[in-house]
C-alpha cells in the first residue's frame, strides 16, 4: 500500500528530508551522470510530496507555489521515482497528485514545468503545452511546458 504525503518544508522530519534527497541523488546525479547544485533554496519555500511504502520513498515532486518560480504559476519539479518501482504506473499517480495537490492548496492557477525533453509525451498526457524552444539545463535537452485552466 502506497501512503501519499504532502508536507511543507519544516513539516518534513530530518529522517524524511535525508531521504527526499537520497533518492533525488540517486537519479539525478548518480543515475543521470549530471552533477548540479540541488539544494538551491526553493526547497524551504516548497511542499513537498512523497510516495512511500513502510519506510521507503518509491516517488517524489517539490510543488513550488506561484510567484516562487514563474510569476502567476505554480510548478512541479525534482518529479523522481525510485529505478525500483519504475513502469508500474507511480510517475503517472505521481503527476496526477501533484497537479490535485496545486489545484488544492493554490486554487486553479497555471502550471509551468522545466521538463526534460524525452519527457515531452508523458507530460503532454496530463494536458501540457510546449512554451518555446529545447534548451540545455546541466546539459540535458530540456524543454517548458505550461498547463492552464
């Protein structure tokens, strides 16, 4: 059984933040080979929701409210989910949760992402719209998508 969270930053226990943060490494920067600055201070000011069985955060997304990003859109990054629950459907509960978890706390505001570019057609599924041209961010094809009401 999946147990779904939604916390603010000094909601989180230590144990909780070392491991959104584990597993944020792990596929980031270990499995993505892409070395970048992670704690980047958005992270106090976000929520953060996690996916968990017992003990272990299968899937993760920061929701950054509106302003903290993209002036009138709230955001959903650092979307991970664990190598070991990976084509068994928790990206796309993930997503869906994170889009309820926006519409909830801030109401039916936009949403703007940074995705990754082989990415395009998942997040498509959920109603986003490419906004501009490919660009590179810590060296991976990267695109920004727009949902809106």
């Amino acid at each position: 059984m999946i147990n779904w969270q939604c916390k603010s930053f000094s909601e989180l226990t230590n144990i909780e933040l070392y491991k959104i943060l584990q597993l944020r490494n792990e596929v980031f920067v270990v499995e993505q080979n892409c070395p970048y600055q992670d704690c980047d201070n958005q992270d106090l000011k976000s929520y953060h929701l996690t996916a968990a069985k017992e003990e272990t955060i299968l899937a993760y997304a920061r929701i950054l409210p509106p302003g903290l990003s993209y002036t009138n859109a709230a955001s959903i990054g650092r979307v991970v989910t664990s190598p070991s629950v990976r084509r068994k459907d928790l990206g796309r509960q993930l997503m869906s949760k994170s889009i309820e978890t926006i519409y909830h706390l801030f109401g039916n505001v936009p949403i703007i992402i940074g995705a990754q570019l082989y990415l395009k057609n998942f997040y498509q599924s959920f109603s986003f719209e490419q906004q501009g041209e490919v660009y590179l961010e810590d060296g991976i094809e990267h695109i920004t998508m727009g949902k809106f009401i």
